[in-house]
C-alpha cells in the first residue's frame, strides 16, 4: 500500500467557486457530513467548473462518445463539515493529457474560510465500453486555453 502523499494541492487560476449547504441527507449520526459525500461535492465544483469557465456540459462531452470515469482520487481531511454549514469549494485544472484531465479542490467553511478538504481527482476518457478514448477534440481546445492564459499570466 502506498501511504505517500501526493505533490502539493494548490489552485491555479481560473479558479471556480460554487457554494453549497450541507443537507441533514449528507451527514452520519453526528452530524457530520459523511467521508463518501465529499466525492460528489467534487464532483459538483467540477461540473460546475466545466459549465462556467469552459463553457463545455458533461452532456457535451458525452455526445461526442467519451465519458470520464474517475481513474484516481485523493482526498485529505483536515476539518469536518457539519449539518447546516455553509461550503465553498474551489476548483481548478490541473493537467491534462490527450486521453485525461486532472482538477484540483479545496473546499472552505464559508463563514471562517477554515480549509476542510483538499483533494483531487484524475478522469480517464474511455468510450462507453471502458476502452481508452482521446478527449474529444473541442474539449482539448478549451483545456488548452486555460493553460496557454496561465503561461502569458
């Protein structure tokens, strides 16, 4: 088992920023927001992420014959989140490849910043029967520009 952490967990920019409430469903018995459910909060930064700066919907990327299974996660707590809180997460691209795309997150208490969560997550781009796929050509374009206004940054 690999117990090593990963290089540091840092945004660049652009970075998107999406609130969300912790719902009583995303807790365990004591309130806090359950270890499994920070997964589908990254998710959420991501779509979100994908909508707002690359002006791309999964469901774009889908039509062109590609999806994006998760093919590693990291994920390190540093603070829980509780019923009612209120979240920031932050996303970011990392890197991407010809055939996957890799997004930081940093997920605050919006009320103190306090940092909870940092993590992120490598996607793969495979057709709908698991083989690898290249990202779709217009996807690549847009990851592209994110990272040529990066480098004249």
């Amino acid at each position: 088992m690999n117990t090593e952490a990963p290089g540091p967990i840092e945004l660049k920019e652009p970075i998107h920023r999406l609130s969300y409430r912790v719902i009583y469903g995303d807790t365990d018995t004591g309130g806090v927001l359950y270890y499994g459910n920070y997964l589908r909060i990254f998710e959420m930064g991501r779509t979100e992420f994908l909508r707002s700066v690359l002006k791309i919907s999964y469901r774009d990327i889908e039509r062109g014959g590609v999806i994006l299974p998760a093919s590693e996660v990291y994920c390190r707590y540093k603070s829980p989140a509780h019923y009612d809180d209120l979240l920031e997460i932050s996303t970011s691209l990392e890197s991407f490849s010809r055939f996957s795309v890799r997004f930081h997150y940093l997920i605050h208490r919006f009320d103190d910043h306090h940092l909870l969560v940092r993590g992120y997550t490598v996607h793969a781009a495979t057709d709908r029967s698991g083989h690898l796929a290249g990202l779709p050509a217009d996807f690549q374009t847009a990851l592209a520009g994110i990272c040529d206004r990066r480098s004249r940054i």
